[in-house]
C-alpha cells in the first residue's frame, strides 16, 4: 500500500510540473525580454557539457527537496522553463510545442521524473512534520530516493548532449 501511495504522489508531481511547465509556454514576453533571455541562454549554453548540465538540474533538483518550499521552487522552474522553451521555439526551426518537446526526449521525461521525486519526496516529508511523525525514519529512502535522482540526472544530461551534438552535425537550429 505504501509503494501505491508513493506512485500516486510521484504522478501527482510529475503533472504539477508539466501543467506548470505548460502555463509557462503561454506567458507573455515582450521584445526585450525575449533578447535578453536568449543573450542569457546561449551565455549559459556556450560552452556547457554534459557536466554543466548535470549539475545545473541537480542544483534545481535538490533544493525541490526540501519540504514546503521544495512545492514552490518547482513550480517557479516549470513556469521559467515552459517561458524558455516557448521563446525558443519561436525564435528557431523547432515546430514542436514545449510541452511535446518536454515529454517526448527521454533527458526531457528523466528530469521531470526526478523533479516529481524531488518534489514529492519533500511533501512526504512535510506531512511526516504535520502528522508529528519522525521524518528521519525515511532517511533510508530519501538516500535511494537522491540516488536514483543522481542517476536520471548523470543519464539524462549524457543523453541530452548526445541528441544535441547529433542535431547540430545534421544541420538542426536549436539555439
């Protein structure tokens, strides 16, 4: 029963990211904000490898973490991240929404599993708080929890730069 639960709070949070991700695709951005945001994406793009990309989703991913504030940060990133994406299919030859984008590459699914744990994990964690239940007793699973993070993470990033390079040797404009 337990294991059920812990599904059902992990599909809970994957789709809060997407929805969230999706409300971000329709935010307005007016001319300089989107010069800006894509100066600042090909600044942060440049030069980045398949570490760079690891530790920069591990950073957003840990802080998603933590209890309560954990709920918000994600939902913060899916919102600037859909904006992102959203900007940058406009401006280049990618015909896909964001959202199909997000959830049809296997780095885009990797991250958003390990934002779902993440971000489920801390709730768990949180109502433990609430319900005056110790948290340390799921200290084991956190650890197996932030491993298998790591893990989605270190795949997906290697994954990513792969299809990347691959995109650009065949001609394809990404950023």
């Amino acid at each position: 029963m337990i294991q059920k639960i812990r599904i059902v709070y992990l599909l809970m949070f994957v789709a809060l990211y997407g929805c969230s991700f999706f409300v971000g695709t329709f935010l307005d951005v007016n001319e300089l904000e989107k010069e800006q945001l894509i100066k600042e994406i090909n600044k942060i793009t440049e030069n980045i490898d398949i570490v760079g990309i690891f530790l920069h989703n591990l950073g957003i991913t840990f802080v998603m973490f933590i209890p309560g504030v954990g709920v918000i940060w994600g939902i913060i990133s899916a919102i600037s991240t859909g904006t992102a994406f959203s900007v940058l299919s406009a401006e280049t030859s990618i015909s896909i929404h964001p959202l199909m984008a997000l959830f049809s590459t296997p780095f885009g699914l990797m991250e958003v599993v390990s934002y779902g744990i993440a971000m489920s994990r801390g709730t768990l964690i949180l109502l433990d708080v609430v319900k005056k239940k110790n948290p340390i007793k799921q200290i084991k699973r956190i650890i197996l929890e932030i491993f298998i993070v790591c893990i989605l993470l270190l795949t997906g990033a290697i994954l990513e730069i792969t299809i990347m390079n691959y995109a650009v040797e065949i001609g394809l404009e990404i950023i």
